[in-house]
C-alpha cells in the first residue's frame, strides 16, 4: 500500500504538487491523469524517493521512502529514458536489471519470451544499444524491464505515449493482467483519457498540483474527465 | 540574420548549468586562460633570447625550422580537444534562414577559438622582438605573420573537415607519422623543405599567398561538405553500427560486484568519452621519459621521480576515478531506484582502477631500461596509488556533479566543472604528499628510505578502504538529490 501525508513541492515560492492525503491500497490499478505541469511526474519522482518533497511524506509498504531503501526491492518503475543505459543492447540492460533485482538469466529469459508479441521483433537480437533504438523502441525495453523480478509496486509514467497502435493496444492487455494480480500495484499516468479508463480501476485528476478528482471507474468516467477537462 | 545566432549563443553559453553552477569555476577557468597566455608570452621571450645569446642563431631561421612541428601539433591539439562548431542546427532547418548562413556562422565561430587566438601570443611578442632588433624589415615579418595566421585557420578548417570525414583522420595521422617516421630515422627530413617554405615566407613578397590560398580552399571545402551533409540523415544523423550482446560471465568470479563491473567494462568499451581514459592512461606510461631521461631540467630532482611514478601508474585511476559517479550519470534516476549497494557499486570502479594500475605498470617495466632506481618509482608509486589515491580520487568524485555526455568525446581533458574546492583540497595528498614522505626518507636517510617510507603509507591506505567507503556512502546519500537533479541538467 502506498500512502502520501502533506505532500507539498515548492520550486522557488511557486508550488507544484500539493497532496493533503492519498491512499492507494495493494493491489490497485492506479490512474493519474492532468495537463502538463499538473505535477504528475513529480508525483512519482517522489514515490521513487527521486525528489524530496518540501513538506510531508510517503510510505510505500509502510516504510517511508525518504528514510530507509527496503522499499526499492519491490518497487519498479519506467519514468522516462533517464531509467534506461544507453551503451547496452536491450538483452543486456534486461540481465544487468534482472541482477541487480536478484534474477538470473533464466528468469529473465522466461519472463521475456511473455512479451515477444509485445516486443514485435524489434527488440531482442537488434544488434544496437538501446540509444540507436527509436524513441517507442525504447519505451517498450524500459516498460518491460520495469516488470522484472516480480515487483508489488509499478510505476509507469505516460507508457502510452511513442507507442504505435497495435503496442498500444498490447500493452493494455499487459497493465490489465498485472492489475488483476491482487499483490501487484499499478500506477499509470497518461494523457490519454480513453486507456486510463480502459485499464485503471480508479482514477486521479490533478491539476496544479492538487487532487481535483478522485473517481472509480465506471461507465460515466470517461464522460466525466472529458467534461473536465473541456472547461 | 547574424544576430539571432549570436543571441542564442550567448544564451546557450550563460544559461547552461554548468556555467551558473559557482564562481570558483569561473574563476579557474579564467586562471587558466591567463596561465596558457602568459606561458606562451613568456616562451616567446625566452625562445627569442635563448637562440640567440646562448647558440648563436638567428631566432627567425632557427623556429622557421620547427614550425612544421608546430603546426602538426597544434593539428594533433585541436583534434583531440577543439569542440566542433555545433549549434543546435536541427531546430534551425525549417526556419527561414538560408543554409549557407547556418554554415558560415557555425564554421565562422570556430576562428574566435582559443585554439587559433593562443598563437598569437607566441608570434607577436616574437615578431616585436624581431622588429625591435633592427634587421628585420616591418614589411618582411607582416607577411610572414600573415603567412603563419592562414596556415593556423587553415589548420583550423582542416580540424572540422577531419572531425566530420573519419577517413580523413586515417589519411592525415598516416601522413604524420610516415614523415615523422622517415624523419626519425634519418631517411627524409621534411624540415629541410618547409624551413625554406616558412623562410620565403619572410624573405618573399608572393610566397605567402600560398598559404592564404590553402586556408580559403580548405574553407571552401569545409564549408561545401559542411553545406551537403546539412540533412537529417547524412551529417546530422547518428551513427550506429552492428552490435554484438556480450555477457562477459568470466568477471562472475567477482561476486555481487561483477554485476557492476560487466556494466563498467561495456562503458569503457563502447563510449567514446569513456574510452578517452584508456588513451589517457597510455600517454602518461610515457610521462615518465620526460623525467627519467633528464629531458627537462627542472624535474632532474629526486623528488620528482615519486611525482612520475604516481602519474606514470596512476593515469587512469586519475582520469576515470575523478568522474566517479558521473560516468553513471544518464541513468542516475534508474540506479537511484533501484535496490543497489553503494559498497558494491564503487568497489565495482575501485577494481577497476586497481586492475588499471596493476597493467600500467606491468607495461611501465620497460623504464627498467634506466635502472632499477626508475623503475622502484614506478612501483611504489603505484602501491601509493592503489592504496591511497584510488580511494581519494573516489572520496573527490563524489563532490563532482557534472554529468557527463559519452557518446561525446569534447572537453574530455579538464573538465571544467570538475574543479571546486573541496576536490582541489582532496587533490594534494594524491601528490604532495607521497612527495613530501619520499623527500623526508630520502633527505633524511636514502632514497630507498624514501620509497619504502611511500610504499609504507600506500599499505596503510588500504586499512582505511572501510572509512572513506563509508564516508562516500553518506555523501552519495545526502547529496542524493542534487545529484539528480544535476545530472538532469544537459549541457
């Protein structure tokens, strides 16, 4: 379970995130959606214990992420290209995180043979490092990674975005499977209003900053964050 | 049109973190600037004087004779450091501005380079000197200056030509060393043939449009294949080539630490940047020639063997460790959210750089050659450097927050942000200190005294591993956020 008291984030007198109190229990399927500068990266940098928050603070598992590091065992995240190593192949980085996540080859070979459709062919055996790879190419190694060692927590910011349809369409699938697993928290933020719903049970608008609306899905969600967001 | 890409310099240049981070940066690198200046000046002075009171020549013809070298050399400087004329050309092609303009002012900014200005604190002060001395016409060493600044640009087009045709490096180091090579061994000395060229340069009035017509051609060249490649898939695109997946499991035998040490490898290996460190090793298993064969005067005293055997063993340990952790700065975030062990992570870069002095001097045997003395430097110098530098470099690179672009292999050597305080005061016991401790025991008793008293402080070192390990854990933990957020901070 994640839980978030008194977040705030100040950047020179001007604040970005501001949270009183937020909860997301185990086993959620957690969207976070807002225009851009609603503070949803800086959200999950938190998480990550990548920021530190101005005021308050956050428990992952009921460890507070800024005080000790056991949370990291069963926390993965893909925020963005800075969480991939440039210089590998994508075989590579997928071992050297399977390692450091305490999985040898063979676990990381099994869990990669669940994602060739997923990966179309255009990862594994490339012949390039994940730098030379197209932008979407590398959002699909760093997503995967992000699902090595059978983490309890997922973070994945926008995984949406640089995707082709067909991926799109496949990774969908991949997020609702790891939501359906009643130990696996997922935390995805998008842009796009029509796949949060599709694979988030619940969903967050935050805008400025500060949690705006906080909805189960349902069918009149997506009715409801168009009107939103149409003001 | 010229004014918006001098405004947009001007605010790449003083918007970039690295420029805005402390005064103290500012203030070496203009330390710097005035050192190379006056240094030149003051070579000039004395070149002049030297040649002329002490070997009875005639300075003019005596540098005519080294200015080939002068010129390879500036060639061999440039390559490796002169950064490349690029402004961010991409955002700019669809804009209305006409694409020689984009060209001229990007080819156009590299003649205000230190690298071309710096020459002329050489010439001026060494023409003045000749116009001063009453023989030399006023006319005469004007165009032989001017015959000297063409070559320079030349030199200096020549530069960006070669930096973006890679052939042309195989080409143009291939005709350097075969003319040095037949020089050195007496078949075919070029200077017989340039020294005239450089000489008729001030003794004829036409001469010195060769040189004039060789920079204009070499710009023209420059800028036609500068103004060919400006499309998204020739110049400007990214090379990749075909790679191969390695896994390296040979280094499993480390332990936990292998997982480190694979990943510190393939950065070596496969990053430019990177890989500048390994030919930065390799230069100064040479420096010690400068001080064991009594080449310069200066560094005839004892002491200075210790200060050769440090460098002479320590480059890479100097010149990889100094950047710890920034070589892992592009994917600092993904290592920060993961469960890592901070001991594993830098005993990973501490074997590293212990293995390096290990091999630096194995290879380092060959100064054996002047004596077992020389060579015991070399030796003690490198159990001071695995014992105590390699954890003090380590202890400083953690103050250091630059991130560091691989794939780039540009301002490499001195790194400019690399300098602050607290590393400069972390640098003395690398050099003084095993100087001071080789002075007290050679002084005091023998050399040998001086080198087992060296070699005594090196074991001692690695008695305090769990101290500065500790200690850089912490830092790396405090400084945890500025670091990312430093690191996030692009050039």
């Amino acid at each position: 379970m994640i839980a978030i008291y008194n977040i705030t984030k100040t950047y020179a007198g001007s604040t970005v995130l501001n949270i009183e109190e937020l909860e997301i229990p185990k086993g959620d399927s957690f969207g976070l959606v807002g225009n851009n500068g609603a503070g949803k990266t800086t959200l999950f940098s938190a998480l990550l214990d990548l920021i530190k928050p101005t005021t308050g603070y956050i428990e992952n598992n009921g460890i507070v992420v800024s005080d000790s590091e056991e949370w990291k065992s069963s926390t993965s995240a893909f925020i963005d290209e800075s969480f991939l190593i440039g210089y590998l192949t994508a075989e590579e980085y997928f071992y050297f995180i399977g390692e450091l996540r305490g999985q040898n080859k063979a676990d990381v070979d099994a869990l990669l043979t669940e994602f060739e459709d997923f990966f179309h062919g255009e990862i594994l055996g490339q012949k390039k490092y994940l730098r030379d790879l197209s932008k979407g190419n590398q959002k699909k190694a760093g997503i995967v990674a992000a699902l090595i060692g059978n983490p309890e927590v997922i973070i994945l910011d926008e995984p949406f975005a640089n995707l082709d349809p067909t991926t799109q369409i496949r990774l969908k699938k991949i997020i609702k499977e790891l939501a359906a697993d009643p130990n696996v928290t997922v935390l995805v933020s998008s842009h796009d209003l029509m796949h949060i719903t599709e694979v988030c049970e619940r969903i967050v608008v935050l805008d400025k900053g500060e949690v705006v609306k906080d909805l189960i899905t349902s069918e009149e969600t997506l009715k409801e964050l168009e009107a939103h967001f149409n003001k | 049109m010229f004014k918006h890409f001098i405004s947009l310099q001007w605010k790449s240049f003083w918007r970039s973190a690295s420029l805005s981070s402390g005064l103290w940066m500012k203030i070496f690198m203009g330390f710097w600037a005035v050192w190379f200046v006056l240094m030149m000046m003051g070579s000039s002075f004395i070149a002049y004087k030297y040649i002329e009171k002490e070997l009875f020549l005639n300075p003019l013809e005596v540098v005519n004779k080294f200015l080939i070298y002068w010129f390879v050399l500036d060639l061999v400087f440039r390559y490796a450091l002169q950064k490349m004329p690029v402004i961010n050309i991409k955002p700019l092609l669809i804009l209305p501005f006409n694409k020689n303009k984009i060209v001229s002012f990007a080819i156009g900014k590299t003649a205000l380079s230190f690298f071309n200005i710096i020459h002329g604190f050489f010439f001026i002060p060494f023409s003045m000197l000749l116009v001063a001395s009453g023989d030399a016409p006023l006319l005469n060493v004007l165009l032989w200056n001017i015959g000297l600044i063409a070559l320079i640009y030349g030199n200096n087009f020549l530069n960006i030509l070669v930096n973006n045709k890679g052939y042309l490096v195989y080409i143009v180091s291939g005709i350097i060393i075969i003319l040095g090579g037949l020089h050195y061994f007496g078949y075919f000395d070029i200077t017989q043939y340039t020294a005239p060229f450089f000489q008729g340069l001030y003794d004829s009035k036409f001469l010195v449009l060769l040189p004039v017509l060789i920079m204009i051609a070499l710009f023209v060249i420059t800028f036609r294949s500068f103004r060919k490649d400006l499309y998204l898939d020739s110049g400007l695109a990214s090379k990749s080539k075909n790679v191969k997946t390695e896994n390296l499991e040979w280094l499993d035998r480390f332990g936990k630490t292998a997982v480190f040490l694979k990943n510190d490898i393939k950065l070596i290996k496969r990053n430019k940047r990177a890989r500048s460190t390994v030919i930065v090793s390799i230069l100064f298993l040479f420096y010690g020639l400068l001080f064991f064969t009594g080449a310069v005067k200066v560094y005839d005293g004892p002491v200075w063997r210790i200060f050769a055997g440090i460098f002479v063993s320590g480059g890479f340990l100097m010149s990889f460790g100094q950047f710890v952790p920034s070589w892992d700065s592009s994917y600092y975030p993904l290592m920060m959210s993961q469960n890592i062990r901070y001991r594993e992570y830098l005993s990973s870069k501490w074997w590293l750089m212990v293995i390096a002095t290990l091999a630096s001097t194995i290879l380092a045997s060959g100064y054996l050659y002047y004596g077992l003395e020389v060579y015991l430097a070399v030796l003690v110098g490198a159990i001071y450097n695995m014992g105590v530098n390699s954890h003090v470099v380590l202890w400083a690179g953690a103050y250091v927050k630059t991130p560091i672009d691989l794939t780039s292999n540009k301002k490499a050597f001195g790194d400019k942000q690399a300098f602050n305080m607290k590393t400069l005061m972390l640098s003395l016991p690398k050099l003084a200190l095993p100087m001071v401790l080789y002075a007290i025991g050679h002084y005091a008793y023998s050399p040998y005294a001086g080198y087992v008293l060296v070699g005594v402080a090196g074991i001692a070192g690695f008695a305090f591993r769990n101290i500065v390990f500790n200690k850089i854990e912490q830092i790396y933990r405090t400084e945890k956020y500025k670091t990312i957020w430093a690191y996030k901070q692009k050039k």
